[in-house]
C-alpha cells in the first residue's frame, strides 16, 4: 500500500480527488433535495476516506512501529 500511494500517479490522483471533493463540499448548498443531499454526502466520504487514505497507512504504520518498540523494550 506505501509502494501504491508513493507513486507520482498517485499524488495527481489525491489531488483531483481534492479538487472534487472541494467541489462537493461548495456546491452543497445548491442542492434541492434531501435525496441529492444525502447522495452528495455519501461521495463526499468515500472521497474524504480516498484522500486520507496515506496519511491512515502512516498512523497505523507509526502506531505499530511504537507497540513493538513498547514490547521490546519490556522483554529486555
């Protein structure tokens, strides 16, 4: 997953989906249904979770990192 979301290509993808998600977010207010607001909502998550998603892979890397770390230095 580091390899995936290290990639060039993937930097220009996080940044589209930015864009995006910026665009939902202010277009929002435009929407004249509760259906199209709840439909916005639901893509305005999944592109959050899309966007965050290297900075989860490093937080749950580092918070691995810092169990072993702690198992390690109880053994000895």
């Amino acid at each position: 997953m580091f390899a995936l979301s290290s990639r060039p290509e993937w930097a220009t993808f996080r940044q589209y989906l930015e864009e995006t998600l910026k665009a939902k977010i202010e277009s929002a207010i435009d929407l004249e249904t509760m259906e199209d607001l709840y439909r916005n909502k639901g893509q305005v998550e999944i592109l959050r979770m899309i966007v965050s998603f290297r900075d989860l892979l490093e937080s749950h890397y580092e918070y691995i990192e810092r169990e072993e770390q702690d198992y390690q230095d109880e053994d000895f």
